[in-house]
C-alpha cells in the first residue's frame, strides 16, 4: 500500500526507479578504476538507465576530491580517474516523472575511509531518525552528531530534499546540521537524503563551470531555436535537469546561454571545497511512513 497521499501508480512508479538505479550502481562502481574517463562512466550509467526502462532524473554527475555536486562530464572531456582520487557518484532514475536519487563515493586511494564512513555514517543516522512528525532540523541534529563524532565537519551549505512529481529537488530540505527551522515531515513525503562530510571548513562555493540546465520560467520566446528546445523540454524533462550532450540541436550552446540570459533556463555550477579539502557524500531515497521510512534505493 502506498504511503501518505501517493497514489499506488506512483509508489509502483518510485520503487521501479530505485531498482534500477540500485541496478545501474552495482554495474557502474566497479568500473570506476584508475585510468577510466569521467565521460565513460558517465555515458555508461545514462545508458544502462535508459536500457533498464527509466530516464536519467538529471545528468550523472561525478564529483572528484573538492567537488561537491553538479560535476558532469561533456563528450569532449578526456579527463581520467587517478589512484589518489575520491569520486562521488550521484546519480537519479524517473519513470513517469517520480524520480529516485542516489550518491556513493568511491575512496581510489584506499586513504579516506574513514571519511567515506562519516558520510555513511551520517545518512545511517538519518535514516533511523525520519518518521511522520519528526522535524527536519531533527534529521539534520543527527546528521551532523555522527560526523563531527568521526573527527569531520558537515558542509553546512548543502542538504537532503524533496522529491516531486517530474521535480528533483524541491521541499522539505533536509539540512547537514541541526537546525530551528524547518518542518515536519510527513507521511508520503520522497525525500533525497544526502549527507556530505569533509575535511574542509564545512562550506561549499560556485565555481564558474556550468554544464546542468533547467527549466525556470515560463516567458515568450522569439528565437525558432529556442522555441524548439523549450517544445522539447517541456514534453520530455519538464522541470528536471538537463545537459546539452543528451540533445542533435543545431546551435544548441548558444541557444541555451540566450535562454539562461532571458531567465528562462537556470544553470546549476559546480560546487566546491576549498582547494585541498575533499567531500564524500552518502544518499538514499526514502519515502515517510507513520513509523518510519521506505528506502527505494540500496
């Protein structure tokens, strides 16, 4: 039986995206080795998705060392994996629009575990901690309890999320740290619940790259070409994330910075750790029950 107010098409629809995104990670993990391009893995995981029956919820993103999220690879990019890396891989799966959104990070030298455990750590906590009624700054409390117990700081700029219908990051957040406000979930709520733990000072900045689009307002447009983008948007991703690597569109870089300078389009850049610090981030997808909470990923 579903849980809360979603329907039982939708709670079918949730557990088939966190199967095969629980599929897609298990095939895709190993291949993260030394010497692999960010892009190969990439391309791999976004097939395999689609091969599977479901759609990338937004571009695979592969975060290395300092990067903290929206690091995705273009085809050009011949950037490999070296054996003194830390890789995140965060990846999401929608069929009909409910989407399923999940992070592991992958310790190449073999010298960060136990800041990999403090992510892990930290989302274990949370997930033993989210229930109908139970405050988000609550979540937050025990996310951030468990990593400074491990000797690490939480980045205080990034949280959880909810997850909606065609709408991968919308409320409630949850936060890395405990916090007054907030509310309290409730039953039926999909939340992404994501953890991040680094060496750092616990805060994240934009970088300049900007490689993930969106969907931000609905405005007239002129241009053909950005009309014909918009059509196709509209019918195949509505507000999730895209990259311009998934689209043939003559034009297409340039038609979508003229979009992102009309505010039609939002630009999601690379988040970072200062230079030398690095971030290992942990997430499941959960639904609230009234005891508890349904984890769709593994």
């Amino acid at each position: 039986m579903a849980p809360g107010d979603l329907s039982e098409e939708a709670w079918l629809d949730l557990q088939k995206a966190g199967e095969i995104l629980s599929q897609v990670f298990d095939e895709t993990i190993p291949r993260i080795e030394p010497g692999v391009s960010r892009f190969e893995i990439a391309d791999h995981a976004e097939t395999r998705i689609r091969d599977l029956g479901g759609n990338p919820a937004f571009p695979v993103n592969i975060n290395v060392n300092e990067e903290a999220s929206h690091a995705i690879p273009t085809t050009a990019d011949e950037s490999t994996f070296d054996d003194s890396d830390l890789v995140t891989l965060d990846m999401g799966v929608h069929v009909n629009g409910w989407c399923s959104d999940a992070a592991v990070t992958i310790d190449l030298s073999g010298t960060h575990d136990e800041l990999v455990a403090a992510s892990d750590a930290a989302l274990a906590a949370a997930l033993r901690t989210i229930e109908a009624g139970v405050h988000t700054g609550t979540v937050g409390h025990s996310i951030e309890q468990a990593i400074r117990d491990r000797g690490f700081r939480p980045v205080v700029n990034l949280a959880g999320h909810g997850l909606g219908h065609y709408d991968a990051h919308t409320d409630p957040m949850l936060p890395n740290t405990g916090s007054d406000n907030g509310i309290e979930l409730s039953e039926g709520d999909v939340l992404a619940v994501e953890t991040f733990a680094t060496t750092g000072r616990g805060r994240v900045t934009e970088g300049s790259d900007e490689r993930i689009f969106r969907l931000d307002a609905d405005r007239p447009v002129r241009d053909r070409r950005g009309r014909k983008l918009l059509d196709t948007l509209r019918e195949t991703r509505r507000n999730l994330p895209f990259t311009t690597r998934w689209y043939d569109i003559s034009g297409l870089t340039m038609t979508v910075r003229n979009l992102e300078r009309k505010g039609v389009l939002k630009s999601d850049p690379v988040l970072k750790a200062e230079r030398g610090a690095l971030v290992s981030q942990s997430e499941h997808t959960a639904v609230v029950t009234a005891n508890g909470c349904t984890v769709t990923t593994r």
